[in-house]
C-alpha cells in the first residue's frame, strides 16, 4: 500500500515497488508509475493504486460427476495484473487521499471473476467423467482445463490480468463415498500385508526349524563324542586295571621270590642250627656212652629237676620209693 503524508492543504504520496499509482486531475492522467511518489492536493485528485506483483487465490468449490457424485475441487490460481493502466480503468482501484485505502473491493472482485471462470470450466469437465475418472484423472484435467479457459478468457485480457499458474491440490468426494471407495484398496494394502505376515511367519517356521536341526545336530555330535570319550575312558581304565595287575603280579613275584629266598635262608640257618645241635647233642651222647648206667640216671634226674616247675612239698610213698630203689640199685637186691 502506498503512504501519503499529510500536509497542510497538500498531501504526498510514497508509492510501493510493487504498485501502480495513479493521479488523475480534471478526467485526465497527471502522474502514474510503478513505485510513483508525488505531491498533489486532495481536493480534485483522484488517487488509483494497483499491485502488480504475482497473487496467490485459493479456490474451493463443488462441482458433480457424470455419476451424480458431488466432488469439492481445491486449488490455487496465481495472476498478476499486466497492465495496470487498463485494471485501474475497468475495476474501482482508487484510494481515499487522506487513509491511502482503497474506496472499494478491487481484489475481490478480481477473485470472483477468476473463481467463477474457474469453477464454471471445472463443473462442465466434471459432467463428462466418472467419479472414479474424477478423482484418477481428474486432476490434471481440471488443472489444464482452467489453465487453457482463464488464458483465452476475454474479460480477463480486458481488465490487464494474466493467469501466471492454476495448481488444483485435490479433487475429493464426499466422506462416506470415499471411504467406501478406499475400502478395495485397503483390502488389497490388508491381503498384502497379511501376505507379508504370512511370509514373515513361514520364514520364522523355517529358520525355527533350521535352528532345531542344528541343535539336534549338535546334540547328536556332543552324544557322538560323549561315546567315544566314554569309549576312550575305558581303554584307559582297562589300561590302568592292566598296568596295576601287571604290577601287582611283578610285586607279588618279587615278594614270593623274597619270600621264597627268606625260607631258603631261614631253611638253611634251621638246618645249620639243627646240624649243629645234632653235632652237640651226639657228641654229648657219645660223651654220656662210656658213663656208668648210675651217673646218666643222676643226669637225668638233674635235667629232669631242673624242668620241673616250683615244687613246696612231695611226698613219696612207701612202695613207690622202694620201686624206685630196687630199679636205681637192682644189684644191691640180688645181693
């Protein structure tokens, strides 16, 4: 918007980069510009200002389907105004001297004017096709559609406006009928998503049964070694068993061979002792050969004394110690 500081009895206007100003005094043009600044009286001016920048105009509008379908149409349409001279002539752009307002609602009639060409081209495209050709294709179509009516439109040449670019963002039909419409599509996005589940699973099963293979295998392997450890344990064992018995039979020879040495020696020293004693004990024989029969009874007696236990007292009786007496001296009897 333009600026205009006032003064007494003289105003000054301070236009935009992005604006036309307009003076006219007396019915005819004095000053006009883009991003003009001038001085002019309020009294007999008349001030018009026009943007010429580039104009975004978001349309929503309803529209029916060769099927009877009612389908909302969003959009958006950017113009600019080519020739502001000609705009400012067609449509009321003035402004009032003292605010710098416009008197009226240029834009918006600019809109209408746009948004009517629009929705008019949009409803009559709309006739022709199906709902589902709407909405599959209808997007472009609408889109060239309104591009190719409002750049040959008449009434937009003669008013200085140009359609730079027509965007349409959607063409969307009522809520239940779209969610009826989505409904196919959701159970082919369902199908293939239980598809993926089902896939998933047997690739779990599969890995599952993978993962036991393994472990029987593993188990079958550790049983495997489990037998030839067991296997190896006893031929150890039965190593061992014959290694000890080897020894034990080696120990127990080397004791009946000591053993049998021991008896041979303790044999020998018996025998030396024996034939010793026997030596003694002739010699002692033939020592007690030329004594008289009284002296070997008087020996033996002795030893025989000298065997007996402790004896206190003993007695003798009459019979036996004549017996004895007659046997120790027979000659005395006969006598």
């Amino acid at each position: 918007m333009a600026t205009i500081t006032r003064y007494p009895f003289v105003r000054h206007l301070n236009g935009a980069a992005t604006t036309y100003v307009q003076l006219i005094k007396r019915g005819s043009v004095r000053r006009d510009g883009v991003g003009g600044s001038f001085w002019f009286r309020p009294l007999g001016s008349v001030l018009s200002e026009v943007p010429v920048d580039d104009r975004e105009l978001p349309m929503l509008f309803h529209g029916r389907t060769q099927d009877f379908f009612d389908v909302a149409v969003q959009g958006t349409i950017t113009f600019r105004v080519v020739d502001p001279a000609l705009a400012a002539a067609r449509l009321d752009f003035s402004v009032h001297p003292v605010s710098g307002g416009w008197n009226g609602r240029p834009l918006d009639q600019l809109a209408g004017l746009l948004t009517e060409t629009a929705q008019q081209q949009t409803v009559e495209l709309l006739t022709r096709h199906t709902l589902t050709e709407a909405i599959s294709r209808g997007v472009a179509a609408t889109r060239e559609a309104i591009a190719a009516e409002l750049g040959d439109d008449a009434r937009l040449a003669d008013t200085g406006v140009r359609v730079i670019d027509v965007r349409i963002v959607a063409i969307r039909p009522e809520p239940d009928v779209e969610k009826a419409l989505q409904t196919p599509a959701r159970e082919l996005v369902q199908q293939d998503a239980d598809k993926a589940t089902f896939e998933r699973r047997a690739v779990a099963v599969e890995r599952e049964a993978a993962i036991g293979e393994n472990e029987l295998a593993n188990q079958i392997e550790l049983a495997r070694r489990e037998e030839e450890l067991v296997a190896q344990r006893g031929q150890n064992d039965r190593r061992a068993a014959e290694l000890n018995a080897a020894t034990r039979a080696v120990s127990s020879r080397s004791e009946a061979e000591a053993t049998v040495e021991r008896a041979r020696a303790q044999a020998e020293s018996v025998e030396l002792v024996g034939a010793a004693e026997a030596g003694a004990e002739a010699a002692r024989l033939a020592a007690y050969a030329d004594l008289p029969r009284e002296v070997v009874l008087g020996l033996a007696l002795k030893e025989l004394a000298g065997n007996m236990p402790d004896l206190r007292s003993l007695v003798v009786a009459p019979d036996a110690l004549a017996a004895l007496l007659s046997r120790l001296v027979p000659d005395h009897e006969a006598a």
